[in-house]
C-alpha cells in the first residue's frame, strides 16, 4: 500500500482531503451549539486505510491507559514511544507548524500552536459498552499555561454503523455553569470523518449514548488539540469537568467522584476505579 511506508517528506497536504476540509469550515463560526464543523473524508483514501489497519487492537494492552468508572469507560493513548511508526507520523503532521498555520487560517485564531505532549489527545478507543459522560474539556495547558482552543478527533473504524451508538453528542449551555442545556446534535462516527470545534464556548460534548458494537468492533479515534495564549481572566480549569447523567443526578458518590475527577490533585486516584 502506497502510504504504509514512512516517509519524512510528507506534509499535510499529502496525506489530507483540503477541498472538503476547507469547504466545512467555511461554516464553522456560525454552527450551534457551538462553532463546529463536520468534514468527510478528512485524510486520503488510502491514508485512512493505512491508519485503520496500524491503529492497537482493544486487547493490545502494552498501547492502552484505561479509564475505567461511572462517568467514563474508554482507553487512550498518547505515549509517542509507543505509537506504531505510522501513527507517529500522523501526529507529527497534524501537530506541525505548517499544519497550525493553516488551521489558524481556517478558523481565525492567532497563533494557534500544537500540544507536542497530547494531553488528553493521540488514540482513543471504546468496545461495546463504552461511554463518555457530556463534559467541558480543560481549559489551560497544566504544562504549557496556554489554553485549549480547538479539538480535531478523526473516526478510523471502516464498518462503522449508525445503529451501535456511540455518536458524539454536542450539547447547548446550560442556565447552571456545572450542567449542560440540551442535547442539540448527534454525530455519527463514520470512517475518516473528523470532527472539528472551539473547546472554549461552554462546549459540552460527549458520547450521545453507550457504545453497542459486537464482539471485535470498537469506536476508533485520532484527537489532537491545539492550544492559544489565554485571554485574561480565564477559567483556569485544569482537568475536565463532567456532568450526571439524568439517571445519575442524586447519586452522591457519583457526584464526589465528578469532583475529585475536576481536580488535579485528585483525578488519578479515580479515573481507574469502577463503580
């Protein structure tokens, strides 16, 4: 296969679709809940197939950090030594200064510069019965001090269907600054579509419901974040703050386990532990 041998010469316009990522970002400011953009086909046929077939199986443990608890059941990765050399490669794109001053270009945020670190980026992976409780990103870089502005997550599974669920779900500001508003959107994770927003503007977002995909399929993503130098007075939020599902509104151990989640000093002693 044409891209399966690395090659250090590529740039992002060699591995990536421009015409449609630029004609969805034209509507980009405007979109609602929250400005967002929806662009199929994001990286090059073959490109994507290339990244599917490099991306960890679920049961590869030596990829995987688990999140495992009441408010959120997934594994990520964002160790580069562990990254297979394809995806390593990927990142090194996406998170390169050419690649930034285009974004910047498309959305209209100077400077916008990568996070080399990936926190809280580089591969994500849900089975069937994954979640993703509707939550608010962090909001300053613990390392860097710079805040987070704009969120890519590319879907790399070729069989997705739409009735296995797991659509990220956008929600509207809510009247309490701790709750979301309403679901307003529902987006299918379909191969090689990305998902581009600002993470800045009460932007509520997580997994619309419970990944339902049979034995062997997982919903499979690339994120990475971009970051800009944070206007005064801005929420210094460090880690991400989750809400309750309906169903989980009065439960006290969940609520404390959403709080011990918001803080850095508490968040991993109990992302790992299970309701």
């Amino acid at each position: 296969m044409l891209f399966m041998k690395i090659d250090r010469a590529l740039s992002y316009g060699d591995i990536m679709n421009l015409e449609p990522i630029e004609a969805a970002f034209q509507g980009f400011q405007e979109a609602k809940p929250f400005p967002h953009c929806e662009i199929d086909g994001f990286f090059k046929p073959e490109y994507a197939d290339a990244i599917e077939q490099a991306f960890p199986g679920f049961n590869d443990e030596k990829y995987w950090h688990t999140y495992l608890n009441a408010i959120e059941d997934k594994r990520t990765c964002n160790n580069w030594n562990l990254l297979p050399p394809l995806l390593y490669q990927t990142f090194n794109i996406l998170n390169s200064p050419e690649f930034c001053a285009y974004l910047s270009k498309l959305t209209g945020v100077e400077p916008l510069k990568s996070d080399p670190g990936l926190n809280g980026g580089g591969l994500h992976i849900h089975k069937s019965g994954g979640k993703l409780n509707q939550h608010l990103d962090y909001s300053v870089h613990p390392k860097l001090k710079m805040q987070r502005k704009i969120n890519i997550i590319v879907y790399v599974n070729s069989h997705w269907q739409e009735d296995w669920g797991g659509q990220l779900g956008l929600w509207g500001k809510g009247e309490n600054p701790k709750r979301p508003g309403e679901l307003q959107k529902k987006l299918i994770p379909g191969f090689n579509k990305a998902v581009a927003f600002d993470t800045t503007m009460d932007s509520w977002h997580g997994l619309a419901e419970p990944v339902k995909s049979p034995d062997g399929e997982c919903r499979q993503s690339l994120a990475v974040y971009y970051v800009t130098n944070p206007p005064v007075g801005v929420d210094e939020r460090g880690k991400a703050l989750f809400a309750p599902t309906k169903e989980q509104e009065d439960d006290k151990e969940i609520l404390e386990l959403i709080e011990k989640r918001a803080s850095t000093a508490t968040a991993d002693k109990v992302w790992a532990k299970k309701d």
